[in-house]
C-alpha cells in the first residue's frame, strides 16, 4: 500500500485573509482540495492521510465533501516536524509500503512526479523532489556581500518526498530522542539525520509552494490557462 501523507496542520496566514492559506479558495475551490486531487487521482496512490490542526475540522470537512481515498482525518503539533511524525505514527495499523509526505499548499504536482517518487523507492529506502539551482547565491552580511556561493550541486527542495514506511517512521522517533531542539526543516533531512540514503528526483517550477498572495495569484493564473 502507497499512502500519500498531507501535512495542513500550519497556521500560515502569509498569503493574507482570515483562513490558514490552506483553506483558502482557489479558482473557487480550498487549496487543500487540489492538492489532494493531485494525490488521490494517481493509480498508484491507495490512500491520502491528512493532518489538520484541531480547530480547522469544519473548514476540512468543507474542502474535502465527497472526495475518495481519504483517511479519517489526524491531529497534528506544534511544529510541522511534530505533525508529520503524529501522521506516520497514526498510520501503524495500516503498515504501508511506502507514504509521500506532501505539503498542503503545493497543488501542482504532477502524476509523472509522483510516479517518478514511487519508481524511486523501489531502488532505496528515501527519495525527494527538487529543481537545481539557477541563480548565483551570494553570502551578506550588514547588507554587504562578503561571498559567491557556488551552486554546483544544490537543489531546491520540494514535495513529495517519498519514503519507505518502516524506515521513516523509524527516522522520526530517532530525531526526537537524538536531536531535541534540532529545527528539521523536512522530512528528508530527518532521513538523512538517521542515516538513510535519499535519491533526488527531478521536479517541476510548476510544483511551487502557495506561500505569498503573489503565489495565489500565479496559481489562479495557471488553472484559468488550464
């Protein structure tokens, strides 16, 4: 079984309104209720586990009315960390094969990257999808640049990131007893934290990450020329 692992515990108000930027609407329809289509509507995803933040219960039931695949919803914590490990640890008794942990706000990402993701981990326990760097990094300091990074090699993180069930899960409970405090800021480098060997796929500009009201707007955009 491949669960598809949504982690929409954020309370992010960036994008502006009144609504964690999850719920709010996209061409008429809650951010979230795209993303999770995007997963849901792949044959090799069995089923999506969303975690939500407690206080958002009738905004999920709203976004996700009559969609399938889903899993009765889990609360996540304080940190995104925290939310992702409650949603692999509420997973026990379905023991999956594997669980692509998505990020709420990233509706564009395609069948043939989660498809690449899976294909991955049938070669190795951890895999990711990222787009290598384009520009020139500088270091500053005092608004003074006091280096050029080179950008041979580095990659922009994005989501899914794939992982074979036991060995994440494994991970997690590991960063909480050997790293307390340590601000993990994805899944993958909690994997790498424990050891496992995590394969780069190659994602999309288009899989971007709803963070701003600029986003929004590119968003609505690419759905109207769709």
């Amino acid at each position: 079984m491949n669960i598809g692992l949504i982690v929409a515990a954020g309370r992010g108000y960036r994008v502006g309104g009144p609504l964690p930027k999850q719920y709010l609407p996209l061409a008429g329809e809650p951010i979230l209720r795209h993303t999770i289509r995007a997963l849901t509507r792949h044959p090799g995803i069995d089923a999506v586990q969303v975690v939500i933040h407690p206080d958002d219960v009738p905004l999920y039931e709203d976004a996700t009315k009559d969609l399938e695949k889903l899993r009765p919803v889990l609360f996540g914590g304080t940190e995104r960390q925290d939310s992702a490990r409650l949603g692999l640890e509420g997973l026990a008794g379905q023991q999956p094969r594997t669980v692509l942990i998505h990020d709420a706000v990233r509706p564009f990402v395609s069948a043939p990257i989660i498809s690449a993701v899976l294909a991955a981990l049938t070669r190795g326990p951890a895999a990711l999808v990222g787009v290598p760097l384009a520009d020139t990094l500088k270091c500053v300091e005092d608004g003074m640049v006091t280096a050029t990074v080179p950008r041979a090699g580095l990659w922009r993180a994005q989501t899914p990131q794939g992982f074979r069930y036991a060995d994440i899960l494994r991970a997690h409970r590991h960063a909480v007893h050997s790293a307390p405090g340590v601000d993990f800021t994805d899944d993958a480098m909690i994997a790498e934290h424990a050891g496992l060997r995590v394969e780069m796929v190659p994602g999309s500009e288009d899989n971007f990450k709803i963070t701003t009201a600029a986003d929004l707007a590119r968003a609505e955009t690419m759905l109207q020329g769709a």
